[in-house]
C-alpha cells in the first residue's frame, strides 16, 4: 500500500501525449536543447522532468 510519508520527492510535470504508440518503457536522458530533461515514455505518454 502506498504511504505519502516515505516518498522521497513529489513533483508535477506536464503529460504529452504521442501519436504513436511507444512498446516498451523507456527512460532517456535529452539534453537536446540547452537544458537537462529525465524522459519516460511508454504507450502514448510521455514525461519530461527538467533536471538542474
């Protein structure tokens, strides 16, 4: 059972949601622009958490 009190972070990022479908999870480091993001991807979402 999940237990608010051991989580170590909480954050909220945005959703994206892809036109095609992604078949297994992925985890992906972008640093595609000057900024650092952690990506996860599987089916047709996506999250990218800004990493400083």
């Amino acid at each position: 059972m999940w237990d608010p009190n051991y989580d170590a972070l909480s954050i909220e990022v945005p959703v994206r949601h892809l036109k095609k479908p992604v078949e297994q999870f992925t985890i992906a480091f972008d640093n595609s622009t000057d900024d650092l993001f952690l990506t996860m991807a599987w089916d047709v979402v996506k999250v990218s958490v800004p990493l400083k």
